[in-house]
C-alpha cells in the first residue's frame, strides 16, 4: 500500500512515498536515502533510471517492514532548486524526512531504520551519529574517507576502465589526468558560487563539491551507538569496496559489512572489468538479490532482537 506524503524542510515542501506492507498493522520503518545527482525517489535519474529504491521498497514490504523515499530537492513532485543544494541540505532534508516517517501512524517509532545509497550512505553516516533515536543504519557503497579522498580514487578507476575512444586518447595523447583533476577540484574550493557552467553543456553544482569535499565520515561513524550493515560490490568504482573494512574499525558496536562478489555501484552484478560504460546496460536488470536478501534479513534481525 502506496501513500504520497508532503513534509517540510526549511521553507521547502518535499514529497514522496510511503509504502506499507499489505494488511499489516503497526510496522517497522526504513527511511530510504538517494545518491547524488538529480535523482527521484525511486533513484531514476535522466538517462539513467536504476529504479533501486522501488525494488527495495517492494521487496520490504514483502518482508512486513515499510519504507519511505522522497524526492531530492527540485527534483519530481519537490520544491527547491536542486543547482542551488549543497550536501549539507541534503542532511537537513533527509532528517526532516526522517523526522515525518515517524509520525506517520502506524509506523514505530522506536524502530525505524535508515538506508542511504552512495551519497546517501554518507547522509546516513551523518544523522546515525546525530540523531539518538535512529534504530540501525545500512550503507550501500558508502565511503569511510574524506569526499576529495574518494574523487581521487574514483577518477583512477574510471580512467583505467575506459574503452573506445576516451581510452585511445588517454593513452596516446598528453592528457594528465591527475593534474585536470587537481586543476578542477582547486577551482571548485576558490568558487563562491552554488553552481557555474564548466562547458558549454556542463554544469558543476560547486557548492555541494565544496561540501563534499570536506566532509570526512571517519569523524562520525565513531560515534554511531546503533547497529550497521554496509554492503559494497566488489566491481564497485565509484567507492573503494576497503573502505567497508574501514568502517569495522571505526565503528564501535555492532557492525555487519560484506564486499559482495561483481556486484557494481549500481547494485547490479557484472562479469569483467569494471566501467562506466555500462551502466545503462546493467540498469535494465534487475538489482542483485544478494543485496537484497542482506538487507532484508539483517532488518528483521534487528527488529526481532
């Protein structure tokens, strides 16, 4: 059972979807939180629909565990202007949306879950150690280093996975990747601005990448008192799958954390070399259910202890 809810944020009127498990009283709820860029509740963005959230709404519901998503500021049905967002609203969204799962009727209150997916992970760092009445958290392709930390890294991977065309001139033209990267990431921290054009089709939301930038989740997952479960891919490039041992050491309670075999950034399981380039291949598949049954049986773990 599908029901649209408004909530709040600021001066911001935000929506999105509650989904309950059918015939089902009072339940256990999990705040879904999206990954960046321009994406809805479902996690569809243009010309990329990986649709995860609606799988793992559907697939809880089936488990009698309800879950909640929205749409990311001037995104969809909500208001605001997504150019205009840094990470630290994105914060403050997800807590206010947080804030109205819990009182919505029939949702417990003392059991109510997050889950984040790459940024999202990283928001959910933030408010499971912030936020005391948060029940467990879930990281999926989360980062345990600071965010010009995790740029470097994705950028070598993603160089080494490219093929055609972008590979041929990378490897026979004077192209100093490295040396672009540190060029570009110096004038994102020396602009002011919320967003400006880099080319003529491209724009850089600067205000967010600054506050990416800085924002270290090492200095948050120490102090996170609840339990965690993060799940990185293997064939992830995007977020370095170490990075999920990492957080074992930092966080001091229970923690759960699984690399799973070929399975990408998108949650989706690939043979061969990691790349970009097929991203939209892999997104007409469906999420791979090893992600999935873990998060699945983990909750209800949880929820009967």
């Amino acid at each position: 059972m599908e029901q649209e809810l408004t909530f709040q944020s600021g001066a911001l009127h935000l929506v999105g979807t509650l989904q309950r498990p059918d015939g089902q009283g009072v339940s256990p709820a999990v705040l879904l939180i999206a990954g960046s860029g321009q994406v809805d509740r479902n996690e569809n963005a243009h010309g990329l629909p990986i649709n995860a959230f609606r799988e793992i709404a559907d697939y809880l519901a089936g488990r009698g565990i309800a879950t909640f998503r929205y749409d990311k500021r001037g995104v969809g049905a909500s208001e605001g202007n997504f150019w205009g967002a840094g990470f630290l609203d994105n914060v403050a969204d997800a807590s206010a949306a947080m804030a109205c799962l819990r009182t919505q009727e029939g949702i417990r209150r003392d059991q109510v879950f997050l889950l984040g997916h790459s940024e999202g992970a990283l928001i959910a760092t933030r408010l499971a150690a912030r936020d005391a009445e948060v029940a467990g958290a879930i990281f999926l392709a989360g980062a345990a280093r600071p965010g010009e930390e995790v740029l470097v890294w994705q950028t070598q991977q993603v160089v080494q996975g490219m093929r055609g065309l972008n590979k041929w001139l990378i490897d026979h033209l004077p192209i100093d990747v490295p040396k672009m990267q540190r060029k570009q990431l110096d004038k994102i921290r020396r602009s002011t601005k919320d967003w400006y054009r880099a080319q003529l089709f491209t724009k850089v939301n600067a205000r967010w990448m600054r506050e990416f930038l800085n924002y270290d989740p090492a200095q948050d997952l120490p102090r996170i008192q609840v339990p965690v479960l993060a799940i990185t891919g293997s064939k992830d490039i995007q977020v370095n799958p170490a990075d999920v041992d990492r957080m074992a050491e930092l966080v001091p309670g229970d923690f759960e954390g699984h690399k799973l075999p070929d399975v990408t950034h998108i949650l989706r399981a690939e043979e061969g070399e990691p790349t970009l380039s097929t991203y939209k291949q892999q997104a007409r598949q469906p999420m791979d259910a090893r992600v999935l049954r873990l998060v699945g049986e983990w909750l209800q773990a949880r929820v009967s202890a």
